[in-house]
C-alpha cells in the first residue's frame, strides 16, 4: 500500500469520472495552472510531493495529495489512470519529471502535457511518445523579446512563424474602412478584431472603420505582423 496524505472534498476515483484534469508539481508554473483551471471549471486533482505545497493548495484545488509520482502503485491508488488529462509540471527534479511521464505513458493517459526545462529535456520527452511538450520560460521569454521591442501589447506565437498581436492601431488605418485600407494586400497581415473603450472587443468587416483609441488585433506571418505593430 503505498503511503501519502491528502486533502479535499471529493474521493480521486469519483472525480476521475468528472471533467477533471491531473497536475503533477505545483510549484509556480503548475499552482498557476491549476487554479486557472479551477477558475474556469474544471476540476483538479494535485499532485506534489512536499507537505507544506500541498497544504497551501488546501480548498484551493478539488482534491490535493501528498505522494511520490514515480510510484507507479501511487499512481493507481489515486486512480490517475481514469483521468483522461494529466500536466507533468515537475520543473525542479528532471529524473522525477521524466519517470513520472513514462509512468503515465504506461498506465495509458490519453492526453499528457509536460513540461520540459531545456531542449534536451523536450526531445527526451518526446521520444518517450508525450504528445504535448511544453517550455514555460521558453516561450515566455520569446514572447517578452517581442514585447519590449515595441508597441505590442501582446504577442502569441501560432504554430511555426504565425502569430496574434494585440496593438495600437497606425495613423494611416485610423478613420479608413478597412476594405479600403486594403492592409492584407498591403502589407501581408489581416485585421481580426478590434476594442473600442466602452464597447469591448468586435469582428471586423471591410466597412470597420478604425478610431483613434481602439486597439487592433492582427494575424499574419511573424514578422510581419511585428513590422506592422511598429508603424506609427
């Protein structure tokens, strides 16, 4: 019988039958996901191996434990392998990050996330057959490079050499229906959406027509899109 304590409202088995998803490590980058999930509805079942972490999360998350993901029997007694979703967010120990993801790769989770610290971290990952690998400092570093070089306000990179950003609109667009302004054929970006105070964010059509004060969201290759945030 392997040993752990745990906290919250609900047995492991009955809330692997709800819309529920497993997190492994709840340190900043894991915490940070599983009260987002929280907030958006979903369910959470916490992993961590430290005492004090796990009862920080108490009444935060539906169901906390303390216990050793590298135990392939603690993994069942929790009922892991009925949760269809489960994020490896062991970021500090890569040996337990890696063993806790092949544990889970053999229990049968369909749908795993976790996160890598390095390049080879990742490639070790996915070699292993984990279908999402994520890089947290990586890619948040990559998207703050973008927005310290200029106006944007944000920035999310879609797939390879694709991005949103979301940016004061140039001079040049503001009071132009966007037919006219013709910014696809012009420069090689589409103008998706657009937030107007007061008003909130709308689709745009060809007759939008852009005020001073609204910001634009804009779609294209990343450079592009990136060149454009910087016209002004």
């Amino acid at each position: 019988m392997a040993k752990y304590s745990l906290f919250g409202h609900r047995d492991p088995a009955r809330l692997a039958e709800a819309e529920s998803v497993v997190v492994i490590g709840l340190g900043r980058f894991g915490s940070a996901l599983a009260i987002e999930l929280m907030n958006s509805g979903t369910e959470v079942l916490g992993i961590d191996g430290d005492e004090e972490v796990v009862q920080m999360h108490n009444r935060l998350l539906t169901h906390v434990v303390r216990a050793d993901s590298t135990k392939e029997a603690t993994l069942r007694e929790l009922s892991v392998p009925d949760f269809s979703s489960v994020v490896v967010a062991i970021g500090g120990d890569i040996q337990a990050n890696i063993l806790t993801a092949s544990l889970l790769l053999k229990l049968g989770i369909a749908n795993i996330w976790a996160k890598a610290v390095s390049d080879p971290h990742g490639e070790i990952l996915t070699q292993l057959g984990v279908n999402h690998v994520i890089y947290p400092e990586k890619d948040m570093g990559k998207r703050v490079a973008h927005l310290v070089r200029g106006a944007m306000q944000d920035y999310i990179e879609i797939g390879e050499n694709f991005a949103l950003v979301k940016t004061a609109p140039p001079r040049a667009l503001i009071g132009v229906p966007l037919g006219q302004a013709k910014v696809r054929a012009r420069y090689g970006i589409t103008v998706t959406a657009f937030h107007r105070p007061g008003a909130g964010w709308s689709y745009t059509s060809l007759d939008t027509v852009i005020e001073d004060g609204d910001i634009i969201l804009i779609a294209g290759e990343s450079a592009r899109v990136e060149e454009y945030s910087l016209m002004r």
